[in-house]
C-alpha cells in the first residue's frame, strides 16, 4: 500500500507539471492567434472513437465505484458539486493517473479561469489519492486478519491430524488390548477346563463312596465285597432320589468310557438276564464281577458305580414290577380266576381292574423317573441301557399279569356267546366285546406308562380355555388313579362303546397324543387275549357247510375290522378279526369250490331236470287271476292287504321262474351272487371262470338229453334260453373271465435225460447256462401256456346255439323244400342242369305236391314254432332277432327253388307253362304266408 501511494503522490507531482506546461503553451498560442470565444470545457471520451457497449460501461462503472473508497459517500460528491459549480464530473483514481486534458483557449483572458481550474482539480486528485490510500489501507487491514485466519485454519488442521493420529494409536492399543484379553480369557478357559478335569474324577469317587450307604450297598475289604442292606434313600422321594441317579449315572459315564471300566467289565445290560429274576445287564457283567487285583481304580470304581445303579433300579423294580406281579396274585387268589372265569358284565367293576388302577398312579410316577433318565442320558449311552432293561422288565411284568388274568375270562366268554347266539351273533357280539376290551386296556396300560404331560396337555386342549379349576382338578385325580376313592371315577374315564359319549372323543384324542400304547409287548399282549376270537370262530368254521352262514361270518367281520381300524388304539382287535376274515374266506372258498363241483361239475340230470317244456307248462303264473277272485269275494279288503298280495305274487312267480332253471346254473348263479360281496376279486374270477365252464358244458349234455326225448326245437331253444339268461346274469358281476393256464410238458424228458447220462464231459456245478443240471432242465421240461376266456367261450356257444335253431326252424317250416332245394344243388353241383331235368324230384307234379304239402303244413309248424318261442323267450326283442334270419333263410332257400324250377324247360318231366306258373304262385304264396305271420307274432308280442 506504501508503494501505491508513493506511486500516486508521484503521479501528483508528475501531472503538475505537465499541466501547467500546458496551460503555459495554451497562453503562448493565445498570445499568437486572435481571441477566440471561450466554450465550455470538455474532457476527450475514447468512445468517440471506439464506443463502449453497456456491460463494458456498467463494469467501467463499478471499478470506478470500488476503487472511490468506503468513504466517498453520497455527500461528499454533493459538496464537490456545490463547491465546484463549473465542474460537475468527480475526479475517479483512473482519472488522477490519466494526463491532463488538453484545450486550446483563444483568449487571454481565460488564464485566471485556467489556474482555479488546475487548482480544483489537483484538489480532486489529492481527495481521490487520499481515499484511495484509505481504501488502501482498509484493503491490507483485511488481508494481515486474512493471513491471520489462514494461518489459524492450518493450526486447526495440524490439530486435527494429530488427533487422528492420536485415534489411530488408541485403536491399535485398543486392538492389542482385546487381543490380550481374548487370550487370557481363553487360557482362564482352558484352565478352568483342566481344573474341572481335574477335580471331575474326584467328585466322582466322592460321590461312589457316599452314595453307598443311601441306597443300601457297602464295599468292604477294599471292594472286594459288596454287601446289600437296607436303603436309606426311598423312591417317593422324587427330586433326591432323581438327583442320587443322576450322580450315578455321571459316574457310571466317567468310569465306564474315559476311565475304561467298560472294556475291562463290560457295558450294562449286555449280560444274559433270567426272566424271573431280573435286575438289570450290567449286574451280571460288571457289578457281580469278582475283583481283580490288576485292574485299575477307574475300573474298579467303575464296578461300584454299576453296583450303585443295580440298587437303585432295585428299589424301582420293588415298586413297579414287584408289586404288579403282587397285586395280580392277590387278585387271583381272591377271584380264584384260574379255575372260575369271572363274568363278562361285571369285568370292568371287578378286582382285575380296580386294584390295578389303584397301583397305576405310583407306578407310573416310578416309570417316569426311569423314561426321563433314558431321554436324557440318550438310547446310546451306557448307563441308558440299565434302564432300557428295567423299563423293558416292567412292560413284560405287566403284559404277562394282565394276560393271566384276562385269558380264562375271555375264552369262557367266547365260548358262552357261540353257545347263546350262534357262530354269526357271536362273531358281531365277540368282536365288540374285544374292541371295548383293546380301548380298556389300552387306556389302563397309559395309567402305567404313558406321559401324564402329553396328556395333561391333551385333556386342556379338550376342555378349552372356559375350563375351571375344579375340572382340572379332576382330570389330574383321572389321571393317576384312585387308590382309595369310588371306582365307578376310574371307568367313566374309559369312555363307552358308543362314539356319541363325549368322554370317549376325549380319550380318544388322548390316546391319539401319547402312543406309548404301541409298544411291542403290550401290542403282543393284546394280540394273545385277541386270539380267543380266531379259537373259538375257527373250530366253528372248520363244520360249517353253509354258504350262507360263511358269507354272514365274513360280511360282520369285515364290518368290525372297519370299526376296529377307525383307532389306532384296537389295531390288535383289527389284526385278529382280519385274521378270522382269512380263516373264514378260505373255508367259503372250499365250500364254494366242493358245491360247485357236487353241483355243477359232476351233475347228473334226472328225468325231472330234463323235463322240458313241461317244467316250463307246469309253472305258468296265474297271479292276475287269483287277485281278481279275492277283490270280487271280498270287495272291501283293505289297500295295504291288496299290495302285499301282489307282492307275494310277484315274489312267487319270480322263484317259479328262478326253479324253471337248469339246476347246474342256478346252482352257479346262486353261489357266485352269494361270494361276490366276501371274497377277493381275483379269487371270485378264477372261481367264475371255472364254473361258467362247467356250466356251460352241462347245458350242452342238457341240450343233448332234451334233444332224444323232447324233439330238437326244445333242445335248440332250451340251450339258447338258459345261455342268454347266463350272460345277462354273470354281467352285473363286471369279470373278463380270462386266465393263462400253463402246463409242464415232460415229454422230451426221456430224451434229455439220455443226453445228460451220455455226456461224459458234463459240468455239474458250472456258474452258467452251460451247467448240465440247467441244460437237463431246460431241454427236458417246457411250459405250455394257454389263453382261456370263458367269457367268448360263451359267446360263441350262444351264438351256436342261435344259428342251429334258426337252421333247424327252417328246415321246419319249409319241410320237403327244404330237402328240394338241397337235391338240387347236388344235383347241379358240377354246373351242368341236364342231370337236374332228369332227375325224379324234379318232376312237375311231384314238385307241385311237394309244395302243397308244405303249404298245409306251414300254419300247423308256424304256430308250434311260436308257441315254444314264447314259452321259452320272454323278451320280444329276442323274438324277433330270432325270427328275422329265419324268414331270410325261408325267402332265399324260395328263390333258388324258383330259380332251379325256372331251369327245368317245358314238355321236360311232366313240366309245362300252367303248372309252372302255378308251382311259382305256390311258392310266393307260402314266403307271403311267412312273413305275415312273422310279423303277426312279433306284433302281438
């Protein structure tokens, strides 16, 4: 700043000179030249000669602005205007350092005006340099504090940096720290783990030493005996007693796998186990060892742990199983069951169940405590199995005390129902008697060794959330039993056998939740008291003949099997129905098989059977006329009297129908209706496709018999009657009646066998398709197969059957034409007609007579034929495709009769154009007369 100003005070004092040098030449050239008239003064503008543009003027005027200063103020310009009347521009930095304006004054008289002028103006210029200096200075002030800012900003970022070197510093410290600490965390860790390693097998041996005393088991003489007494711990004691085995099985654990006790002993449960005395695996293997003097203290201790378990599983056995096994003799030796069987009706209010319901609570609590150590030790590990084995003692226990008393009372009821009701009310009364039975004892079984907290869960979810306390209470009491409250409470939790008791849906889902009710020994259980039902329905099966009994026995079992698999809790009552429903299809199916072939196979017709159509004649229904005589005997008879006549009647001429049957295919008939519901598909069809064979074969011996005594028209339509009526009926049963038969054929036997003793070089035990034993077999023995279908077997005899009689009712109605027509054609057999005209059969007249004849025969047969047709055929639809091959038939054996006649010429054997024509007229006539009484017949039907 001292600079510009020095620069502006020499520019000052530059300009002084200069302009007054001006104003002293402008004076020497006024001097010269003649006085011109003075004009107003004015600066010279650049933009005279290069003009500004308005930005440029509007920039100029703000650099003008700043560089006046913060103190040329409005005021001070006013003061220069009033002070400086003849000057009204003010005087700008630029303007002070620019030269002085040049002017040319004509006068003399303008040089006063000229020096106040330069005056003014270098007044001006020092105002504007002063302001200037001013601003200057205000301008350095601002950018010594600038500097000092800058300077404090860049102390700001030195700090700053520091302070992120400082944080940078405090986290690796940080790191380095948690990295320590890790570490000896994690070595307080480890050494916390040694430490409980190391004071692990002394907690152990602490804990074998003093738990002896507790459950009654000293070791003396350094363990070389074990002493057993009495136990100061007692099992109803839950939360010690639990925690006393939890200490014995840690140690059993320890001493058994890290301490090798196991290997040198053995692992519990492993050894042989009697079934009358059972005590657990391991006390034959480790605690009953004797001791060794080589094996070590973790070995030995191990030893005493086992012994330690056997105690206490021992007290557990005292009350669970002893006292199941004590209970069920009492109870035997009260209700001496083994000689008396106690009633049925009252086996439930009994002391077969009351007094097991009375034990069922203690019992299970006991159970519990052995369940729940096995869930937690896990099925794998050592000390697990010792409970495995009690849990497995008491089940056996239980099953064989429930078997013993139930079975004589079972059986005795078994064998009073089939006595009272018959082997088809005792199979429907024993079968719900065994599902109630199941439901019974599965819920008892529960009481013992189910989960009370599946089902105490169970039994809220079932009440709902609006259940009070007193009905919780309740539940509980159901629950464990009564040992000394009403029994009536501990049936009624049972449920009925009626699905509509809402107690029985409550047991049901509870059942549903717990499934300890399948465990293996109670489901053998309840398969043996299951059996007395297969007993006693098998020895009555093994004399029943009846079809109809075997297929009643089958239709209730099957309908009990479907009540019986409704839950899962009478499975075992399913399994043994289903096996009844075996033993009972298999006899139905041999009494099936042994009717069939006394009735069918081996069928003998008698004169009786044979007789035909007077079976058909004899057992024509009269029912219309029987009502009409009892309305007009008795006009006011009641309506319902009326229908059950009718009804009768028709009953009655429905098995007048059903006798006129051949007795082979009723029998058929009878037999499949009857194992069509009750036996297996494919059994029913190997037993149909048999026997419609049969059948079928003795409708054809039957036909035959008919054919020598009745004539062929009734043997014909007896064969088509009974072949049409055993299609229809055999269609409801919806059977293909198709098998494969295959047959051994050993006919080239001998041959192979002669290959196999001549082959010298055989290999006999070769491991391929050469082996001679194979290449014997293969080339010795074939099979056969053969395609069987009864079904098209019948269809084709049917429509055998059918073509005969049309055949035959031709040869009927035609009578001699038929035979005519047939000369005829051998006659002309070699195409030649000069034999024909010579033969005697085609002689005029006798070809007129024959055709007279048949006409008078025609009405006669006709009417024969319908008459039979209708008394054998029932259905006018199978009338009338009978009778329209038989009027083809009629019409083309006229047509070549006419044609044959045709051939025959005039004058030839008596044969001339007006007995021709009358021959032709005949023979219209009689295939007219045909086929107007066809179609009478068919219309009437």
């Amino acid at each position: 700043m001292s600079s510009l100003s020095n620069r502006g005070a020499n520019t000052t004092s530059s300009m002084s000179p200069t302009r007054s040098s001006s104003g002293t030449l402008s004076s020497n050239k006024n001097s010269a030249a003649p006085t011109p008239t003075r004009q107003p003064y004015s600066s010279p503008s650049y933009e005279t000669f290069a003009p500004r543009t308005a930005s440029q003027r509007e920039r100029m005027t703000r650099i003008a602005a700043l560089t006046a200063g913060p103190w040329s103020s409005a005021n001070n310009i006013e003061e220069q205007k009033e002070s400086s009347s003849d000057f009204d521009e003010p005087i700008t930095l630029t303007a002070a350092m620019c030269p002085p304006k040049s002017a040319t004054y004509t006068s003399s008289n303008n040089s006063s005006n000229d020096s106040t002028f330069s005056s003014v103006t270098d007044q001006k210029i020092n105002n504007t340099l002063q302001n200037t200096i001013n601003a200057t200075q205000n301008l350095s002030t601002l950018i010594k504090h600038i500097a000092s800012l800058r300077l404090a900003l860049r102390a700001s970022i030195n700090i700053a940096n520091d302070v992120s070197e400082r944080h940078s510093d405090l986290l690796r410290h940080s790191g380095e720290l948690s990295a320590a600490a890790e570490r000896l965390q994690h070595e307080e860790q480890v050494l916390t783990r040694r430490a409980e390693e190391i004071g692990k097998p002394l907690k152990h041996y602490d804990a074998v030493d003093r738990i002896g005393p507790l459950v009654g088991v000293l070791f003396k003489e350094s363990g070389r005996v074990v002493v057993r007494g009495i136990a100061k711990l007692h099992v109803d004691n839950d939360e010690e007693f639990v925690r006393v085995l939890q200490e014995i099985d840690e140690a059993v654990e320890f001493f058994g796998e890290d301490g090798g006790g196991a290997e040198v002993f053995g692992r519990p449960g492993s050894g042989g186990v009697s079934s009358n005395s059972r005590r657990g695996g391991r006390e034959r293997t480790a605690s009953q060892q004797p001791f060794q003097a080589t094996a070590s203290g973790s070995a030995e201790y191990y030893r005493r742990a086992c012994a330690l378990q056997d105690a206490a599983l021992e007290l557990l056995r005292v009350g669970v199983a002893d006292r199941i096994s004590q209970t069920s003799s009492q109870i035997q030796d009260a209700l001496k069951i083994p000689k008396v069987p106690l009633s049925a009706d009252k086996l439930e209010a009994s002391l077969v169940y009351t007094r097991f319901h009375g034990i069922s609570r203690r019992s299970n609590a006991l159970i519990n405590i052995a369940r729940k150590r096995v869930e937690t030790l896990g099925s794998g590990s050592l000390a697990a199995s010792s409970y495995e084995d009690f849990l497995t003692l008491c089940r056996n226990t239980y099953c064989g005390a429930r078997e013993t008393l139930l079975t004589t009372t079972i059986r005795s009821h078994m064998d009073i129902l089939k006595e009272r009701h018959g082997l088809v009310g005792m199979t429907r009364l024993a079968s719900v008697f065994l599902i109630r039975l199941c439901t019974i004892e599965t819920a008892l079984y529960l009481d013992f060794f189910g989960d009370p907290d599946k089902r105490r869960q169970t039994t809220k979810k079932a009440k709902g959330p609006t259940g009070d306390g007193d009905d919780e209470k309740a539940a509980e009491e159901n629950e464990g039993g009564n040992e000394g409250g009403d029994d009536s409470t501990a049936f009624k939790r049972l449920g009925s056998s009626s699905s509509h008791q809402p107690g029985a849906a409550i047991a049901s889902q509870i059942l549903s939740e717990d499934a300890t009710y399948r465990d293996a020994e109670f489901q053998s259980m309840l398969g043996s008291l299951c059996s007395a039902l297969h007993r006693t329905i098998r020895r009555g099966l093994v004399s029943v003949l009846d079809l109809d009994v075997l297929c009643q026995v089958v239709s209730v079992l099957r309908e009990e099997r479907s009540a019986a698999n409704s839950t899962s809790t009478t499975l075992a009552a399913a399994r043994a129905v289903s096996g009844v429903i075996q033993d009972a299809q298999e006899r139905l199916i041999f009494c099936a098989n042994t009717s069939l072939h006394k009735e069918v196979v081996r069928f003998k017709p008698t004169s009786a059977d044979l007789n035909y159509p007077g079976k058909l004649l004899g057992e024509k229904p009269k029912a219309a006329i029987i009502v009409e005589d009892e309305e007009g005997e008795g006009g006011g008879a009641p309506k319902a009297e009326k229908e059950e006549a009718e009804v009768n009647d028709a009953v009655a001429a429905q098995l007048r129908i059903y006798e006129s049957w051949f007795p082979p295919m009723r029998s058929v008939l009878r037999i499949l209706s009857k194992i069509f519901r009750v036996v297996e598909p494919r059994v029913f069809e190997d037993i149909a496709l048999s026997a419609v064979q049969a059948c079928t074969k003795s409708l054809k011996d039957g036909s035959s018999h008919i054919l020598r005594a009745s004539g062929q028209i009734h043997a014909d339509l007896f064969l088509v009657k009974h072949l049409l009526i055993l299609r229809e009926q055999l269609s409801p049963f919806d059977i293909q009646l198709r098998s494969v038969e295959r047959q051994l054929d050993f006919s080239e036997a001998g041959k192979a066998v002669s290959r196999f003793l001549a082959n010298r070089n055989r290999r006999l035990f070769s491991m391929s398709t050469e082996n001679a034993l194979v290449t014997l077999l293969r080339e010795g023995v074939s099979v056969h197969e053969s395609s069987v279908d009864s079904k098209r077997d019948l269809e084709d005899c049917l429509r055998s059957a059918c073509n005969d009689f049309i055949e035959h009712t031709t040869s009927t109605l035609l009578g001699p034409i038929s035979k005519f027509v047939d000369q005829c054609k051998n006659a002309s057999s070699d195409g030649s007609t000069d034999v024909l005209r010579k033969e005697s059969f085609m002689n005029g007249i006798v070809v007129k007579g024959m055709f007279g004849s048949a006409s008078e025969n025609l009405e006669s047969e006709l009417g024969n034929v319908s008459t039979q047709m209708k008394l054998y055929l029932e259905n006018a639809s199978t009338l009338s495709i009978l009778l329209k091959p038989v009027v083809r038939k009629i019409t083309r054996a006229l047509e070549e009769a006419k044609r044959f006649i045709d051939e025959v010429p005039n004058d030839e054997n008596d044969w001339n154009s007006e007995l021709r024509e009358e021959v032709l007229k005949s023979a219209s006539a009689f295939e007219t007369r045909v086929k107007a009484a066809t179609s009478i017949k068919q219309g009437s039907n």
